[in-house]
C-alpha cells in the first residue's frame, strides 16, 4: 500500500494569506502546506480521502489520472470544496463513487446541489455514486475499511483504517472502544494542530498521548498549523518514530 500525503495543512493552508507569521514566510518547501487529504493506493485501486479547496493542484502534482472512489471524514469545506473538480475524472470514467456519513451528503447536496440533482442537469456537470459509511466496515475496492468515530468539537467525525493503516484528522475527542479498533497498526496518521490547545483539534500534547494509547509501529502528524512551528524544529523534538507529514510524502507500508 502506497500514502501519498496531498495536503497536511489546516483551514486556511499555510502560508495564510497575509500573514507575517515566520512560518507563513518560511522557505523550506516542508512548511507549505496544502488543505489536509491523502491519497492511498493498493493493487489496481486508488482511493482519496477527502477532497478540500486544493483538490485540482493536488491530482496534478501527484499525477493521478483515475481515481475509484473518494471517502469523506467530514462535511467542514477545507475537506469538501474541490467537488466540482470531479469533472476530468467523471468525463473519463463516469459517475465517480462518494463515500460518506449520511449527514455528510445533505451538507454536500445542499453545497453541490447541480451534482445531485436529476432534473434539467447541465451537461458538464459530474454525477456520483453515493455510498453511505456507517460506523461499521464497508468494501472500497476489494479491502475492508472501518471507520473511527470521534468528535471534532461536537460534530461527529470518521477516522478510517485500512489493513494496518489509520487515517485520522479533525479528532478531539476518541472513545475508547473506538481506539480498540487501532490495535496492531503498521502507521497511524494523526491531526496535531499547534502547540496550544485547540477547542475542536489535538493539539501536540493531546495527539502525544493519543499515539501512547494507540502504539502504532509509526506516527505521521497532519492538519498543522503554522502556530505547530517550523517543520524542521518540531520534527527534532518529537518522540522516535513520530514524524510530521508534509506535502507530497510517500509512504510504503
């Protein structure tokens, strides 16, 4: 299985428009940060989860021609807004598969509504398959993937392990019998959002000891903030085998 890492930024992407921040005005490649999505791949399938405002910059620079579906964690719009840009894929392949919380495709339907109406549709638009993702395992291609339910604040959000891969972003509060479900994890990927702490997001400490609970054999820190820090700076101080994701990282596992 391949882990393209898309995006590894927050909300606004760092830099922030305007912004003064060093971080914001920093150089090295690793502190620019897309909206947050990865790409994962096995076999013949390629998966996205989530699709945010970068959507078109990010099937560029990774050179995805196909995709087979894209999993949605959650409705919030750094992780919805690149849907029209569907479009080359839908052109090519035809009605692309959604996979989402049922709340999740009202807030999409209601955005979106040109995509999933049925009546008078504009000849360019893309359509979709809409699969709903329960808290409990569901097929993407031929690998059974199951979702992690946490909160980000009080919205519910889903987490989604595949094999012995966790994808997790948005988290601030996990249950334990949803940590259950992280047991004997080859990489787990993981939102730590900045240094202090954050009403709606881990924040560095919070997904420390997140990552002790869970003992995974290797951790990946995504959806970063410029308020995190320099990329280089944090990495040097983080556990071993604990690392800050950065845009277009690949990973094997």
């Amino acid at each position: 299985m391949k882990i393209t890492f898309l995006g590894t930024g927050t909300s606004q992407g760092i830099p922030i428009i305007g912004s003064n921040h060093p971080v914001c005005l920093s150089n090295n490649p690793k502190d620019k940060r897309l909206r947050v999505s990865v790409l994962v791949e096995w076999e013949k399938y390629t998966f996205v989860i989530d699709c945010g405002p970068d959507f078109r910059q990010q099937m560029l620079n990774a050179k995805v021609s196909r995709i087979d579906g894209i999993i949605f964690t959650h409705e919030h719009a750094d992780h919805t807004m690149g849907l029209d840009d569907i479009r080359p894929f839908f052109f090519r392949q035809g009605d692309i598969p959604l996979y989402a919380h049922q709340r999740v495709f009202k807030a999409l339907e209601k955005r979106f509504d040109y995509i999933f109406t049925t009546e008078n549709k504009y000849p360019g638009v893309p359509s979709v398959t809409k699969i709903e993702v329960k808290n409990e395992p569901f097929l993407a291609g031929n690998l059974n993937v199951t979702p992690i339910e946490g909160l980000h604040y009080k919205l519910q959000v889903f987490g989604y392990r595949f094999h012995n891969f966790a994808y997790l972003t948005d988290m601030k509060t996990v249950e334990d019998s949803e940590i259950e479900k992280l047991q004997n994890l080859d990489v787990l990927v993981v939102n730590a959002l900045r240094i202090k702490p954050h009403m709606s997001h881990f924040n560095l400490e919070e997904a420390l000891e997140f990552i002790k609970k869970v003992k995974p054999k290797r951790t990946y820190l995504t959806h970063i903030s410029h308020l995190l820090g320099f990329h280089d700076d944090v990495q040097q101080k983080l556990p071993e085998n604990v690392f800050l994701a950065y845009d277009n990282l690949q990973i094997t596992i």
